[in-house]
C-alpha cells in the first residue's frame, strides 16, 4: 500500500506536506551530495541538495497549478529534466590526456533531480528507493568500479608492453634490412645510399 494511500493528505500541496517533501529531498540528495563531497567531486552536498529542493519545488507547483488552474502538473517537472542537463554538462571536464572526469557528478545530480521530481508528485516510496539506489550506486560500488577499472588498465598496460617489443623487433628487422643493402643513417634518422 502507497503512503498517499494510507495518507490521502500527503497527496495535495500543503504546508506539512511540501515540510515532508522537502525534509526527505534534503535527506535523500544529501546522502548523494555527502559521499560527492568527500570524494572532492565539483559538485557536493549543498548543490545535490539544492537540486533536488528545486525539482521538489517546481514538480510541486506543477501539482499545485493543476488542482487550482488547470494547468498540466508534469510541464514544469519535465523542464527540470531537460534543464538539469546544462548543469550537470558544466561538472564535466575533459583532461589534457582525453581522461573523462565529472560524469557520475552530472549523473547524480539527474538523479538527485529525479528524485525530487518524485518527492514533488508525492511519490515517496520512489524517491526513497531510487535515493538508496543512487547511494549505493555512487558509494558503495565505487570499490568495484575502481577495482574493475583497474584491471582494464593491467590490460592495456600489457598490451602496450606486448607491442613496445613489437616496435622494437620492427625497428631492429629495419636496420638490419637497411644495413644489408648498404643504406645508412645518421643520428637525425636521415638515410643516405653507400
């Protein structure tokens, strides 16, 4: 059974309902935003809070629109969705070396956007499960994440020591060759014919 269902007032947009909602998207993104933090991701806790009172708020006076104008209560959560791109396309950096950072920042703040969205359209027992999803998505398989990276990178590190050799016999076979037909070079790698 849905706690809308067991509390009918938990559904429309009021005072201790939009304190309910609020707390428990402080809560939920929170947790998200705490393990960010401490991980020095360039966005942490207040911003993950942040973003998910937002998307509570706009989502709720969607809610509160509809039952009082008639207007279409996933319009303005729907624009959440799209706009949480821009800001989550900023926390995304690329590195000199073409290494990738920020994408589970930007990931967890669409997520932390989401979970407000269904905080907003009293949904809770979605937003709690998804909150818990994303924590322990985002903390507690971060060791797997980085043990599964790690092995990756032993791989191509033996690839790339496998074609070091590879290089080298090639570049030995080469001078030979050249050396055989009487073709020379100097220290720049200029050839010249004996």
């Amino acid at each position: 059974m849905m706690l809308i269902e067991l509390f009918p007032w938990l559904s429309e947009p009021s005072l201790p309902t939009i304190l309910i909602r609020t707390l428990l998207a402080v809560v939920c993104a929170g947790a998200v935003g705490y393990d960010r933090n401490i991980h020095g991701a360039s966005a942490g806790l207040r911003t993950h809070m942040l973003v998910c009172v937002g998307a509570m708020i706009a989502t709720s006076t969607g809610q509160f629109a509809s039952i009082f104008y008639g207007a279409d209560a996933t319009r303005i959560g729907a624009q959440v969705v799209s706009g949480i791109g821009f800001l989550g396309a900023g926390s995304i950096m690329v590195t000199k070396k073409n290494h990738i950072h920020g994408l589970t920042t930007a990931a967890g703040l669409w997520a932390a956007a989401c979970i407000g969205i269904a905080l907003g359209l009293g949904f809770y027992e979605g937003a709690i499960v998804g909150a818990i999803v994303v924590y322990i998505t985002i903390h507690m398989l971060r060791e797997l994440s980085l043990s599964l990276r790690k092995k990756h990178s032993d791989v191509i590190a033996s690839d790339a020591a496998g074609n070091r050799e590879a290089d080298i016999a090639i570049a030995e076979a080469t001078e030979k060759a050249m050396r055989s037909s009487g073709i020379t070079h100097d220290d720049q790698g200029n050839s010249d014919a004996e």
